[in-house]
C-alpha cells in the first residue's frame, strides 16, 4: 500500500535575505495516488519534491509522509531523476540490485528480487550487459528497476523522460502509472508538460511563481490505459490548459509548458 503525503504550511528561502521560493504550500496527497505537478521554469515544483524525498528540509513547516515528517532520505520513497546516474562499470544487474545491498539484503533475495523487476521493464535479456551500451530509454528502465526494487511506498519522479524519443517516452508514460497501480505506489512526477500530467495522473496540481504556489488543481478522470489521441484525453488537456492559463504563470499558447522545457537543465527549481 502507498503512503500518504501531507504538505504542511511550507515556505522555503535558500538564505536568509532571499525572497521565498515557496510560499504557504498545503496540500496532501492519498496513498496510492499518482500526482502531476506541473508549472513553468523556477516555480520551485523540483524544490517541493526534494523535500518530499527528505534531500532539502523547508525553512517553514514540513512534509509528513504516512504522519511521519520527513527529514532525510528513505528507501520507502525513492527518487529518479533526469538523468539514470548509472555506475558505468556495473552490469544491468549490478545496478538495479545496488539498493538491495546498501540495505543488507541476501545478495541471492536481491538477485531474484532484481531478476523479476528487469522481466517487469522489459529488459531481462539485458541484465548482465554493462549499462553504457544500452540506449537512454533502456538506461532510464534500469533507474526505474532498482527504485522499485527496495518497494517503496512513495515513488517521487523529477522529469525523468525528459530527454527520451517521443516513443520512449509515451511507452513510459504508460507503464509506469502501470506499475504504481499494481503495486499501490504513491507517485509524484514533476513535469512541463500537460500531455504527461493527463496520460499519467489521478490529479494535476498547478504551480505559479515568485513565490511557489499551489493556485489549482484538476481531477483525471480518465479510464487506463490512456491514449493521446482519444476525445476524452483532448477535452482533459485542454481544461487543464485553460485552468493553467487563468493562473498568474503568465504562460500562454496550448504547448507553453512543454515549450518552457527546453530552458531546464539538471532541476527546474
């Protein structure tokens, strides 16, 4: 079963003279519900899910998970990022299974354990290759792997097929909401783009800036699997987009915040 996320009055200034990044942030989030943040460059959405995955603690207030607050790192919510961070020297294997190891397991439970996730993303025939000559979305498959493998409650997505082929992409974008589903996973991702906040969530939550707000927020309403060029899918989007548009993010066009991507580096906030 996933947890819930509870996020209490949070402000956050990264020095004391700055102007907030987050201002009064309170929102919770159900166990087993799969969450869309999404908002221009430097509304500080990459901020709020660090403190959720416990890396950044917020000036004011705090983030709870199952009532719990969270004030470091934990296996039961783990974080993938942009980029696999991958040890190029390992196998497939080696990689996925590394979380497992960190925290004690058997290495032959670790290694069954790994081998049912790598068949799970489609890449049980790779799991001795070395993971420098797989392909950017088969990398990012291997990220996915070893967050799961230490079955987490809480699965915190910062944009992490960003940099995927479009096909990649909308393959992830439906297996992923897949495995949470099954599993009862929390998931969180941030991201630009509206397409991948209806393909792949339960609620869309709406950033704006100067300071970090949450201004809205949308149910989706949707049955899976969830395709884009689907009527109901289109109407979605573009209610969420006019809703996006009457906030104070000064975006407009119905690709702005996908477009906005293309200014993101490492972390948007």
């Amino acid at each position: 079963m996933g947890a819930s996320i509870s996020l209490d009055f949070i402000t956050h200034k990264f020095s004391a003279s700055a102007e907030p990044t987050l201002k009064d942030i309170e929102n919770r989030i159900e166990p087993s519900e799969l969450v869309a943040l999404i908002g221009r460059s430097g509304c500080g959405k990459s901020t709020l899910l660090h403190m959720m995955a416990g890396l950044l603690i917020p000036s004011e207030g705090c983030v709870r998970i199952n009532s719990h607050q969270v004030a470091k790192p934990s296996a039961k919510w783990n974080m993938m990022f942009q980029k696999a961070s991958l040890y190029p020297w390992m196998s497939v294997k080696e990689n996925a299974a590394l979380g497992l190891l960190f925290d004690g397991v058997p290495k032959a439970e670790a290694e069954a354990r790994v081998d049912t996730l790598l068949d799970m993303v489609g890449l049980s025939d790779k799991k001795n290759a070395n993971v420098q000559s797989l392909s950017g979305g088969q990398q990012q498959r291997v990220a996915l792997a070893r967050s799961l493998a230490t079955e987490p409650e809480v699965l915190l997505l910062d944009e992490p097929f960003s940099a995927l082929d479009a096909f990649t992409r909308t393959q992830l974008q439906e297996e992923v909401p897949n495995i949470c589903r099954e599993r009862g996973i929390t998931m969180v991702i941030v991201t630009h783009d509206i397409d991948e906040a209806v393909a792949m969530a339960d609620r869309v939550l709406i950033m704006s800036q100067n300071p970090g707000r949450i201004v809205g927020e949308q149910k989706v309403d949707l049955p899976w699997p969830r395709r884009h060029m689907d009527a109901g899918f289109q109407t979605m989007r573009d209610e969420l987009m006019q809703q996006f548009k009457g906030t104070d993010t000064g975006l407009a066009g119905r690709n702005a915040v996908e477009s906005d991507e293309s200014n993101v580096t490492e972390s948007a906030a």
